[in-house]
C-alpha cells in the first residue's frame, strides 16, 4: 500500500478510497513499527512478478476509471515479510493477505 505496482517506489497518491486487504494494512502497520526493514530491496521480486504487478495496476486502473470495484488476487511474495513479522511479534494473528480491512 503505498507503492507502485513494482513493489519499491512510492505512489504519488494514496487514494484514500481503494478497498485495503490485509497484506496491505499489516505492511503499513509493519512500517509504523519497524520502519522499512520488511520491506522488498531492490531485485527481489522477479520479472514475472513485476509484470504480473504492472498488469494488476493497470486493470485497477480500468476499473477505476468504470466504478467499478476490483480487488485483483495480490502476489503475496511483497508482503509476506511485514506479515511474518506481524505474527511472530504477537501483533497480528490472522495474516490472511486477502482478507478485506477498512481504511
């Protein structure tokens, strides 16, 4: 949350009305806590997950522009840190990524 569809570089907005999942709130919570430690460093994710990212921002960005809401399956390889972190700190129990959170 936060991030371009690279997994690295900030956004330039943060679109306060997109529906947020689990993998997202834990890696803000996991920021607010442990700074950028969880987070991916360059070259972890690999090309096929960046392209797969690019295309899930760019069918959001389509259903946006429709109204329509869309929540497109996460690859979870970019938060699975932050939420492993979450869990072995007894911070956050269930680290279901997919699970829909309020903003």
């Amino acid at each position: 949350m936060g991030l371009n569809a690279d997994g690295i570089n900030v956004r330039s907005s943060f679109m306060p009305n997109e529906v947020v999942n689990r993998a997202q709130f834990g890696t803000v919570f996991s920021r607010l806590i442990f700074g950028r430690e969880y987070d991916l460093k360059e070259g972890e994710l690999t090309l096929l997950d960046r392209t797969i990212n690019a295309f899930k921002n760019t069918t959001q960005k389509i259903a946006n522009i429709f109204g329509i809401v869309y929540i497109p399956e996460i690859k979870v390889d970019r938060y699975t840190k932050h939420l492993q972190a979450l869990k072995q700190n007894n911070i956050m129990e269930k680290i279901e990524p997919t699970m829909k959170e309020l903003r």
